[in-house]
C-alpha cells in the first residue's frame, strides 16, 4: 500500500503534465481536462514550434548536444580516470583520489561563478564551449569510474594485453573500455540526466537566447508569462516534450543501467 501511495504521488505530477498538454488555453486555465472538445494536442504543438521562428527547436538542439555529447564524452573522461586511479601507480594517487572525493561535496552553484570569471578570462563566455566544457569533468562520475574497473576489469586481463605487446592506450579502448562499458552507460545515464537538468550553469554563462538550453528557454517563456497569458500552454507542451530524451534513453539503455548499478553486489 505504501509502495502504492509512493508511485501514484510520483506519477501525479506527470499525469497532471499528460492532461494539460492536450487541451486548449481556456480548459488549462479552467482546469477541465476531461472534456473532449477542448482536446487540441496538435495545435498545440504547432504553436510550439511556429512560436519565435522556431525557437524551441533551437533549444532542442542545443539540449541534445549539452547533454549527450557532453554525457558522452563526460563519461568517458571520467571511465578513462577511474580505470586510472585503480589500474596504475603513481605518486600522490591516494592524495588525487582524496581530493576528487572531497569535490563530489562541493555543490555545483558554488563553483557556477568561478567557472564564469576564468571562462570569461579565456574569451569563451556566451559560446556553445562555455556550458559543454564544465560538464566534462564529473568527480562522481570518477568515483564510479575506479568502481567499475574494480569490479569489471581483471588485472590479470591487463597483463595479458601487456605480454602481447599492447600499450597502456591499446589495452584500455581494447580490453578495459569494453569490458567496463556497463559502468560507462551507467556514468552516461547519471550524467545526460544532470546536464539535461541543468538550469544554473547555463544562466550565468550565456545571454544570447540562440544558446539556452531548454532548461533556460522555458524559464524565460515562465519569465514573461504573466504579462503574456499565451505563453503557459507552450510552457506545458514543452515540458513535456522536454522529458523525451530521457524516458528514451533509460529505456533503451535499461539493461546496462541495471547490470551496472548491480555491479559488485553478487560475487
């Protein structure tokens, strides 16, 4: 029963989200979603994508290459570190993997205007670069790293690469990164999840309305709907397309999010 209370309180928000997004302005003010005459999913959605030129579209696109590029190349920085940290000797190893710890208690609003001030140092503020750059680097996601190549990456396998005559480069894409990859997927997953989420980073970095995210553009829509009523039903429809990209991606990447997160647990 609890578990039942527990589901139903999570889903409400999106089934809420599911009602709205199907009627039309006046049934979303007046709260009447059962009405089939006010069902105008279709012209909703054409209102979203005509709205500024197709603007949204713009920060789709922007969105997709925030969150899976940088999630990709992100996950794959912090797989290769991890794989590091737990594979090779090195003066101040410990002490490096101690401060990388320490930085996954650092919230990220924290380091939001440091980032800026060196980013603006470097000229790239206001530019694609200054939001996919930050992302990259997830100490998290090396924490899960040097777990994942604990549990998934034999050092007898690395030896054996090594006799063969494999460098250290060679034996990881060859050997390690395969065999780490639903550890990978799993980094991935956390990660698309936080930089697709990501409202703050964004909102310091960049001014020019072409390079927000979805996170910043329905902000702004939220922004200026209170003078402009017009603009609620394509803040509810675009919400709600917002979520798309993630509900595919865990689906279609379930199985090696489960095996990941399960790693270790059975010996």
């Amino acid at each position: 029963m609890l578990v039942a209370l527990s589901a139903l309180y999570a889903l409400l928000p999106l089934v809420w989200l599911l009602m709205a997004s199907a009627v039309d302005a006046q049934a979303l003010f007046a709260s009447d979603f059962l009405d089939p005459s006010q069902f105008a999913l279709l012209d909703n959605v054409r209102a979203l994508l005509d709205e500024g030129d197709g603007i949204f579209l713009r920060w789709y696109g922007n969105s997709l290459l925030y969150a899976v590029g940088g999630a990709a190349l992100g996950a794959l920085i912090s797989v290769a570190a991890g794989y590091a940290f737990e594979k090779f000797e090195f003066t101040g190893r410990r002490h490096l993997f101690t401060l990388v710890l320490l930085s996954v208690m650092v919230p990220a609003t924290v380091l939001a205007l440091p980032l800026y001030l060196m980013v603006s140092g470097l000229g790239m503020a206001n530019t694609v670069w200054s939001v996919l750059v930050p992302v990259l680097f997830n100490p998290f996601g090396v924490y899960l790293g040097r777990l994942f190549a604990a549990s998934y990456v034999p050092g007898e396998v690395l030896e054996a690469a090594r006799v063969d005559g494999a460098g250290e480069l060679r034996s990881f894409f060859s050997v390690g990164l395969r065999m780490v990859g639903p550890g990978y997927v799993t980094i991935f997953l956390f990660q698309l999840t936080a930089i697709w989420n990501n409202f703050f980073l964004p909102l310091v970095m960049l001014n020019d309305e072409s390079l927000y995210p979805l996170s910043l553009g329905l902000y702004s829509w939220n922004a200026a709907a209170p003078i402009n009523p017009d603009f609620y039903p394509l803040m509810v429809i675009g919400s709600l397309l917002a979520l798309l990209p993630l509900v595919v991606a865990f689906v279609l990447l379930q199985w090696f999010w489960k095996s990941g997160l399960t790693a270790g647990a059975v010996k």
